[in-house]
C-alpha cells in the first residue's frame, strides 16, 4: 500500500509499518510579520506554524491559551506554555470550547490563508486575529503530486487542510482512496468534488487518520 500525504515543509510525516508513506509538501510555510499584540483575555494558536512563527511569548504568559489540538499543543510547550484544546481539533469546535470557558475576550494567532469559521463563531465576544505566517505553493511540488494522484500511483491519499484540497481538487480521482482529517476539510473538498467519495477520520489529527487506514480503509 503506497499513502500520499501532501503535508508542508517541516510538518511530521508519520511512520506507517504495513504501507510505504510518501510526502509530496505542496505548501511552504513562510513567517511574516504581524502588528502589536493585542491585549486579551485570551489566546488561541490554530496551527503549529502559528506557534513557531510567533515572538511574544513573554505577553501572554499567566494568560488563558488555547490550541486547537494535540500537535499545537506540543509545540507550545516547547516554548513553555501551557495550553486547553477541545476533544476534536478544529476551528469550530475550539470556537465552541472557548465559549464554553466564558472567554469575554480573545486573539487568534493564525494562518494568512485561515478560513473564517473561527472569527463567525466567536461574534459575541472581543475577537482578534494575528495573522504570523502564510504558505506559499510550491509549483514543482503540486506538478509532481498531480501525477501521483492522475495517474492512479497511490492506493490512499491523506487531505489535511482544506488548503491542500482546494490546491488538488481537480486532480483526485476515485481509483483511490480519499482521506480527509476532519469536517472542515471534507466540506471544502465536496463543495468543489461532490463525486467523490470521502472517508473522515473520526479523530480529527494525523493519528486518527492513521488509525482510520489501518481499521477500515485497508481492507476496503
């Protein structure tokens, strides 16, 4: 079994002992600059890249942080900081942790690209967002995994941003399977791919997606 993940520069690749794993990274992350902090309440950090792209950590520290999952969550602590993420990692879900935690007030730390979910879920309170990074396409990259994925060389491609599956959408193709890591993803992809059938993982990270390949799409 040969498993297509299409995941950035620096992002773990995990280890998979019944398949061989091939990372084609389509997206450079790339830091930039962003404006003052504001001062809230709270912190929410959406992605690990949002993480290793940010320099005030010394301003939010006896702060409220949140992550949006476990791998943020690990890369906080790399840096000292502790942080509350909710049972499925992503944006609308963490949108509703936090309102469950009474936060009045709140900046993200995200993506340039970052959809709006996050910021249309948290209407009600004072809402920030800091954008520290953005990803640049790789066009040598998306060529070389538009060929794995038109030309059927894969058994299983893994999607893990609705990034990644807008930038593939007309390449995918149904003699393979298709892996999204969580609802927002699967919603991008079959509002530009309705044809296409999807397995979601039920653990909206890279283990679950692991662990979704190993107890039901590898014997389908």
């Amino acid at each position: 079994m040969r498993i297509l993940f299409l995941r950035p520069e620096g992002s773990k690749i995990p280890k998979v002992d019944f398949a061989e794993v091939i990372n084609i990274p389509i997206f450079s992350p790339v830091c930039i600059d962003y404006p003052p902090l504001p001062l809230t309440e709270a912190y929410a950090f959406t992605s690990s890249n949002a993480v290793k792209c940010f320099h005030d950590f010394d301003k939010i520290k006896g702060k409220q942080i949140f992550s949006i999952g476990k791998s943020t969550a690990k890369e906080l602590i790399n840096y000292g900081i502790n942080s509350l993420y909710p049972p499925n990692y992503d944006s609308l879900d963490l949108a509703e942790f936090i309102k469950s935690k009474g936060i009045k007030s709140l900046t993200a730390i995200r993506s340039k690209k970052a959809s709006n979910d996050l910021k249309n879920s948290l209407q009600n309170i004072e809402y920030h967002e800091i954008y520290d990074y953005d990803t640049i396409i790789n066009k040598e990259e998306l060529e070389k995994s538009k060929d794995y994925l038109e030309n059927c060389k894969i058994d299983v491609v893994v999607l893990t941003s609705s990034e990644i599956a807008k930038a593939v959408a007309s390449s995918l193709k149904n003699c393979y399977k298709i892996i999204s890591i969580g609802p927002m993803t699967t919603k991008t992809i079959l509002s530009l791919r309705p044809d296409l059938k999807i397995f979601q993982s039920k653990i909206y990270d890279i283990e679950g997606v692991i662990d979704l390949i190993k107890k039901e799409v590898k014997f389908q």
